[in-house]
C-alpha cells in the first residue's frame, strides 16, 4: 500500500505481485467498500425463533 501512494509502484504492479484482483486493490485505496450484502438475513426474529423452538419440542413429543 505504502508503495502505490509513495508512487514507487504502479497499482497494476502490486496487483500482479501479490495476486490481489486490481479492481479490489484499487477499491481498497480509494475507500469503497460493499455496503450492501447481498442473500438473506442470518438471523431470525423472534417470531421465527419462537416457531422454531415449538416446533422442535413438538417433534420432540412424537418421538422424533
């Protein structure tokens, strides 16, 4: 990193030497970063959790 702002290597140069996608790389440098993330929420709410959990004990009591 030091090197691409001192300007004594190019970005490309980097890129190649430490097996880092330039797009990544040049991304980093410039502060973007991902904000959005992308596939469902991880985790449940407490409407979900609380179904779950019945629905667990419940199987439970049938034997399974």
């Amino acid at each position: 990193m030091e090197a691409i702002e001192k300007g004594t290597n190019s970005l490309r140069k980097v890129s190649k030497s430490w097996n880092i996608p330039l797009n990544s790389l040049s991304n980093h440098l410039n502060g973007k970063i991902r904000s959005k993330k992308r596939g469902p929420t991880s985790v449940l709410t407490k409407e979900e959790d609380v179904i779950i959990i019945a629905w667990i004990l419940g199987m439970k009591e049938c034997g399974l």
